[in-house]
C-alpha cells in the first residue's frame, strides 16, 4: 500500500516566497481577489480530498480496470463517486471563467491542484485534465452558441471533454489523418472516420462526453493545411439545451495497457456523427494547439506527480528498512542492522529525485504563472514577452519532466529492491503509470525537435534571447555574493555553455540537414538542466533571505540545491560533447545494416 502527502510546504514556497505569484498576480483584471491566502485554502482542500478520496482508490483502479462491454465502459469501482465529490468541489473549472460557472483562479495555482491529483491517482485526473482543454478550447474558438451550450456543464464537470486526432496512420504526422467531415444544409456537418488511443472516449463517469475532433473538408488541401476541428457530442442537445438522442460515435474497443489502466483509452468510430465546425475552416490544427499547449504542461506536471509519489514512498521505505550497516560507524546499534537510507546509493537516488522534482515544480509553476501574464497583462509587450516565455518552456515542461519522472520512478523503485517488482508494494505501478507521459501530447523526441526546430529559432531567436535576459538578470542580481557563490558560478559556467553549444548547433545545421533532430533529445536535456540551475539559483537566494530563520526547511533547500549544482548540472559537460559528435554517428550505417 503506497501513501501520498500533499507537499503543501514546498508548494506555499514556490507560490509566496520564490516568485510571489500573488504580488504579480493580483494588479490584474479577474484576479484581484486571489490573495495568498485564497491560494493556501485551495491547496488544503485539494491535498484533503487528494489523501483522504483520490489516493486510497490509485491500486484498486490500476488492479479492476476500466471494462468494456456492448459498447459500453464501466470505470473501477469508486471512481464514479470519487469523480462526483471532484466535480462537486468545483475542480474541474479551477480555471475556467466565472461568466460561464468556472472559478477564475490563476493556472499557476492549477498546475499546483493537478500535480496533488495526479500524485494520488493518475488514472482517474486524467479524465478532468482532458476537459479542461476542452474548455479553454472552446473558450477561445468556440461560437456563443457553442460556449453557452456546452462550457457550464463542462465546468461544472457534468460532462467530460476529450481530444479526437490520432487515426492508425496518423499519429505524430497528423497530416495524414483521413477523417471526413461533410456538410449537412442545417449547418452541422457529418463525420465519418476512426480514431485510436482516445483517452476518455467513452465511459460511465459522466452523462454526455463532448470530443473535438480533427477532420479534413471535401475540399481541404492535403496535409497539417487541411484540417479542421469540429465538436461532436456523444449524446446530443435538444433546443432547449437538455440531452437528446444518442449520436453516432461509439467505442469499438478499449486498449489493454501498460499502465493508467483505470483510464480508459478507446478506438472511437464516427459514422456520420453530427458535429459542429469549432473555429476557422482548415485552421484545425492551429485551434487544437489550443488544447495542446494546455495538455502538454498538464502532462508535464504528470511525470512531476508521479516522481514525486515515487520520492515520498521510497524516503519511507529507505528509513525503515534494515540491510547492511554504515560505513561511516553503526548507527542504529540496538537494531540488527541500520536502516538503507545510511547507505550513500540510497541517498543518492533520493537526492537526485528531490532535486529534480523541486526545480521541476517552480518551473512549472513560473511557465503557468507567465501564461497568466499572457492572459490578463493589460499592456501588450508585457503580454508577448510572457507568451514567449510560455512557448520557450512548454516542450521543456513536457519532455523533461516526464523524462525524469519515469527515470525517478524507477530509480526509486530500485530503493525498494526486490519488493519495488512486487505489486503490492506499488512502485511497479508508477513506473508503468508515468511511462505513457513521455509518449503522448506528442512523443518527447517530437518535443524536442519543437525545441530545436523551431522555439529557438522564432523571430530570429526572440524566445531564446527573451529567457538568457531573464538569467542575467538574475546572474547581476547575485554575483558577487558570498553565500551564493556555488550557484552563481555553475550557473554562469552552464549559461556559456549552452549559448556555445547553441551556436555550435545552428553552424552545424547549415552544413547536415540532419544536425537539429539528431542533437535534439539530448540538447533538450542539456536546456533543462540550465534552466533548472537558474531555479535553482532562484530557490537559493529565496532560501538565504529567511538565513535567520529556526524552520530546517531552507537549510534543506539550500542543501538540495548544492547537491544539484554539484551532481546533476555537470552532466551538461557530456552532454555537449555528445551533441557536437553530430549526426554521423547514428547516421552512418546504412538501413540493411541494421
Ligand atoms: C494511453 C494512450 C493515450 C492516448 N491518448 C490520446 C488522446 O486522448 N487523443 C489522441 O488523439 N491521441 C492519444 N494518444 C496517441 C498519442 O498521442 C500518440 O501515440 C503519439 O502522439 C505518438 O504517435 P504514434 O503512436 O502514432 O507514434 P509514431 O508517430 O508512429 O512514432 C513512432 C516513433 O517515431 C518517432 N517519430 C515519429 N515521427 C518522427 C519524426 N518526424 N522525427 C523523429 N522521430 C519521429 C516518435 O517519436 C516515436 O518514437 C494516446 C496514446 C496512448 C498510448
């Protein structure tokens, strides 16, 4: 039986004292009213319902499965209730507007909400998580009618929203998707195709599931050009808004996983279903970036839940199991044997964790905190500069955190030895639970190609440019303090080497076509780790302000920061080398050589 506890502390931490979200926040229209301590209530509740509903249902769900028959899926048992006690409490439109029954909170808080949820149980918040990009696509494309009709019983999570693009041909490279959609005289037009891997396609949670779908007009030209998005309900209105007759879209047949197995991922079959256009013609793509961009910081902060429920039960685990003694003298000497986490392996592993996870969550919590700014800014630049920001962060977010989730669940796995492979212990089922985080809302090696093709360069490196400024700012701000010294340095060191190896990259680009996509995994990972030093040097100097402070908590932080600069940011070293190898390497064979 595994156990999870909300990390209030750290999360009061990063809102308040590391970025003061509240203080940048509340100058702008709609949030005037989130003070901090509007903040604190709303991840107290959350941790309540995520400890005491949410987590205790996480093993029974990965056991039971979600069950098809006839048609129809039946999720584990629970989690029909537990979903109702999360709608209830207005969860599912945390952010969505007031004029529409939502609560208007910032996503910076969000990120927040959904990490606890998706610690306690990753199957089960991912049915809500879907929705909301539901709502913030509908929010920004949707007609008045659409909005009206369909935002308050998504918010008030009646229904549940899904994202409809991936067929059997099309999953990366959406521009093959073959789904049609043909106008009917009434204005709704008839979709006709199959989808697969459609997580929440159909179920017993909710009454009505609302699918944005992507669908090529007659006349669309061919590839990503050509697509349009449509919103197509499985149940549709009546005039008067009330649920109607059924649509034509079923559930062929659910998909037996690896893991995530209490959330329902469906082939989903449209046979003239009606639906309606959402946005422009043949602007599909573009429309569902919308969600995208959303879903991608979303399952970012999954691989943050994951790793961080893998910390937590293997720091319990390292202190109460018995194996071998210290090195350095006994240190349980009434016990036949000390506790694992004497041994510097153990210790190793659990400061790795910790130290990603903590920069993890304050980057995930400052890139939604720039898209509030993006959101409500009232001046224009501050709103662009925010917008890049978000644009440079999001395969970052996604990518690493997921990366490192799935490489922190299995290294805490490891804390647990022989019983980390057993089912009871639970740490098997994170390592496959997280797994699915680095593959879809488009695989991590497509992230990184979004890094390398095409964040750093836009507009002549605007967003690269943007975010150095926002470093040096911080290096100015903190050079030539003492106490600072072991983060301003390496964080320097590793700033330098990043822009040369950036350079390094766009000269080599010109010459092999293949440069960008071959560095592209390891050039996000060497961003990461950069941008996690300047976190870092960010939590340090927050952590040194309250020096005088009794609360062991900031001598930690400070702690877990050194072990970062001093353990994990070298790794950048290799990685540069690795990447001016270029492509040849993995080029070099021919393909029957393989
Ligand atoms: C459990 C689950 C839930 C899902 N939920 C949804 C959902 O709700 N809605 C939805 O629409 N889809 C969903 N998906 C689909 C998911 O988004 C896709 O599986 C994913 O985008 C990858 O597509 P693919 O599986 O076709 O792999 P492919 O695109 O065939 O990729 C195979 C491999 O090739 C690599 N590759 C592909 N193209 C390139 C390239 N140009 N350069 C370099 N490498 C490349 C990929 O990185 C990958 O490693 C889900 C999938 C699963 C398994």
């Amino acid at each position: 039986m595994t156990s999870y506890t909300a990390p209030l502390r750290d999360m009061r931490f990063v809102l308040h004292e590391l970025f003061d979200v509240t203080g940048k926040l509340s100058p702008l229209p709609g949030f005037e009213e989130v003070g901090a301590e509007v903040m604190d209530a709303v991840l107290e509740e959350c941790a309540k319902l995520c400890q005491e509903v949410l987590h205790p249902l996480n093993q029974s769900g990965d056991q039971e499965g979600c069950v098809f028959k006839d048609g129809n899926v039946t999720v584990p048992k629970g989690f029909k209730d537990a979903y109702q006690q999360y709608a209830a409490g207005g969860w599912c439109g945390l952010t969505a507007s007031p004029e529409y029954g939502g609560q208007g909170l910032p996503e910076s808080l969000d990120c927040l909400v959904a990490e606890m949820v998706g610690s306690a149980n990753l199957s089960l918040g991912l049915y809500p998580g879907l929705t909301q990009g539901t709502i913030i696509t509908l929010t920004a494309l949707g007609t008045d009618e659409q909005k009206n009709s369909y935002l308050p019983k998504l918010i008030s999570g009646e229904w549940q929203g899904t994202m409809c693009l991936t067929e059997a041909h099309a999953g990366s490279d959406l521009g093959l998707l073959r789904t049609k959609a043909a106008p009917n005289k009434d204005g709704s037009f008839n979709i006709s195709g199959t989808k697969i891997f459609i997580s929440s396609g159909e179920h017993d949670l909710t009454e009505n599931i609302i699918h944005l779908v992507l669908a090529r007009l007659e006349d669309a030209p061919e590839g990503s050009r050509g697509i349009s998005m449509f919103l197509v309900p499985k149940v549709l209105l009546k005039e008067d808004g009330s649920l109607g007759a059924r649509n034509n879209v079923t559930a062929g047949s659910i998909e037996h996983k690896m893991g995530m197995s209490a959330s329902v991922t469906c082939v989903m079959n449209f046979d003239n279903a009606k639906g309606w256009l959402v946005g422009q013609p043949h602007k599909g793509l573009a429309g569902m970036f919308v969600m995208m961009n959303k879903e991608r910081l979303f399952v970012g902060g999954q691989g943050i839940s994951i790793a961080e429920l893998s910390y937590q039960n293997a720091t319990a685990y390292a202190k109460e199991r018995l194996q071998g003694r210290a090195a350095d003298g006994v240190a349980c000497p009434d016990k036949a044997a000390d506790p694992i986490i004497v041994h510097p392996d153990i210790r190793n592993r659990l400061m790795f964790s910790r130290s990603i996870i903590e920069a993890e969550r304050a980057l995930s919590v400052w890139t939604n905190m720039q898209a509030d700014i993006s959101h409500k800014h009232p001046d224009k630049s501050v709103r662009q500069k925010a917008d890049d920001m978000v644009g440079l962060m999001t395969p970052i977010v996604k990518a690493a955190s997921t990366d490192f989730g799935s490489e922190i669940a299995n290294s805490c796995l490891q804390v647990f030895g022989g019983h980390g492979y057993i089912r009871e212990y639970g740490m098997e089922q994170m390592v496959r639970d997280v797994r699915i985080t680095q593959i879809y809302e488009g695989t991590n090696a497509i992230q990184a190609m979004d890094l390398v093709g095409r964040k750093l360069g836009l507009d002549n490196g605007r967003l690269y440019k943007g975010w150095l400024d926002e470093v040096e700012e911080t290096l100015i701000r903190v050079s030539g303090r003492n106490d600072m010294s072991e983060f301003s340095g390496p964080l320097r060191d590793a700033v330098e080497r990043l822009k040369e190896c950036t350079q390094w990259l766009f000269e080599d680009a010109k010459n092999d076509p293949n440069s960008r996509n071959a560095a592209a995994c390891d050039y996000l990972r060497l961003f990461s780790l950069t941008v996690f030093a300047w976190i870092w040097t960010l939590m340090a100097e927050a952590a040194f302000a309250k020096a005088n402070s009794s609360e062991a908590f900031y001598d930690t932080k400070i702690h877990v920061g050194l072990y970062f600069m001093r353990r994990v940011l070298p790794q950048t070293t290799g990685l540069d080398s690795i990447i001016r190898a270029g492509s040849e390497p993995m080029m070099a064979l021919t393909e029957v050589a393989f």
